[in-house]
C-alpha cells in the first residue's frame, strides 16, 4: 500500500478506482483503521466513479505510533492529527483533479468550535446518521444538519454505528444518487 509523510508521520493509506476520477475520501472515526471499510462500499463507489481513498488514523494499524514523547510536540492531538491527516491525503490525491472540498472539510474541523462553523459549508452536503447509534446520539446528526446551509439530511433506520453489508447498501443507496446530482460538471482548475 502507498503511504504519504505528513506532519512528522508516515500515513498509510489505500486507493481503490481511477485516478481519473473524482476522489472521495472515507475517513474512519478515532481510533478508526482504513480496514473498517467494507471492500464492498469502497468497490462500490469506485463503480459508480470515484477514486475512493481511505487512511489509518495516527497510531493505528500500519501509520507510524507516536510512542515517543518528544513526537506530541510534533503531532496535534487526536482530533487535529484525524483532520491533518485526512488534509494531507487529500493534497496528495488532489494533485490530478484539485479540489476544495477536502481542504474546506479539513479547515473547518481545524477550527476551535468546528460546530459553530459549519454554517460556512457552501459544497453540497449529506448527513446520514443511525437511528439506534449508542455512540453518537442521532442528535448529533440533527444538529449538523441544522447548522449546514442547504444540507440534505436522512436518520437511517435501524442503523447503529456498524458497518454491516445490510448498512452498506442502504447507505450507498443514497450516497451515490446524492453524488451523481450533485457532482460537478468536470474537474475543477486552478486559474
């Protein structure tokens, strides 16, 4: 698997698709490896025309531990070294189709108080969040929601916070359609 150096980090990370395509980047949670990613929803979105990107957060599966002290100076905190390492994929796969989706993701939870700034989100947006997810209360979902301008927003029945093959065609089934209208007319240039 290709891995990318970043903030002082080795990240592991996996492309499955054309590198013609539009990328999606999946980012796993805290904690979170790029194996949590059913191969099933990554071939499917690949299928459906994307160039799908997935990482091992910092200090799991193959991108590099922090065990030593000295590297904390180096690497943010958990949530910032999620974000910084989803930004520094991002700019290696936008190398071909640049886009400000990523970085504008990126910048945004960079933020102190992300959630107050999600009003600035001006890409097109979906929230899908389970209904009997005990980790993230669907609360959570309704509240992102109500904060994106223009956002499209689904609680998804019996959805927990798995990823289950029965999840996954659910899930696809409203992500791809939303992907496919909202996509854009080509590749975006930098002037």
């Amino acid at each position: 698997m290709p891995r990318i150096k970043a903030n002082g980090l080795d990240i592991e990370y996996e492309e499955v698709g054309s590198a013609d395509d539009p990328m999606i980047l999946l980012i796993s949670g805290y904690m979170g490896q790029m194996t949590k990613w059913p191969d099933s929803c990554k071939q499917a979105l690949a299928d459906a025309g994307r160039r799908v990107v997935t990482f091992d957060n910092r200090d799991i599966g193959l991108t590099t531990a922090t065990d030593d002290p000295g590297m904390e100076e180096i690497v943010p905190p958990p949530m910032e070294a999620l974000v910084q390492g989803a930004a520094a994929i991002a700019d290696v796969q936008r190398a071909n189709r640049p886009s400000g989706l990523a970085r504008q993701f990126a910048a945004l939870l960079a933020q102190p108080r992300w959630h107050d700034r999600l009003g600035t989100v001006t890409h097109p947006t979906l929230v899908l969040h389970g209904s009997v997810d005990r980790l993230i209360h669907p609360e959570a979902g309704r509240d992102v929601a109500r904060r994106v301008p223009g956002v499209e927003f689904e609680i998804i029945e019996k959805w927990g916070h798995d990823l289950s093959e029965k999840v996954v065609t659910a899930l696809l089934n409203r992500i791809i359609p939303f992907l496919n209208r909202t996509a854009q007319s080509g590749p975006a240039h930098a002037d």
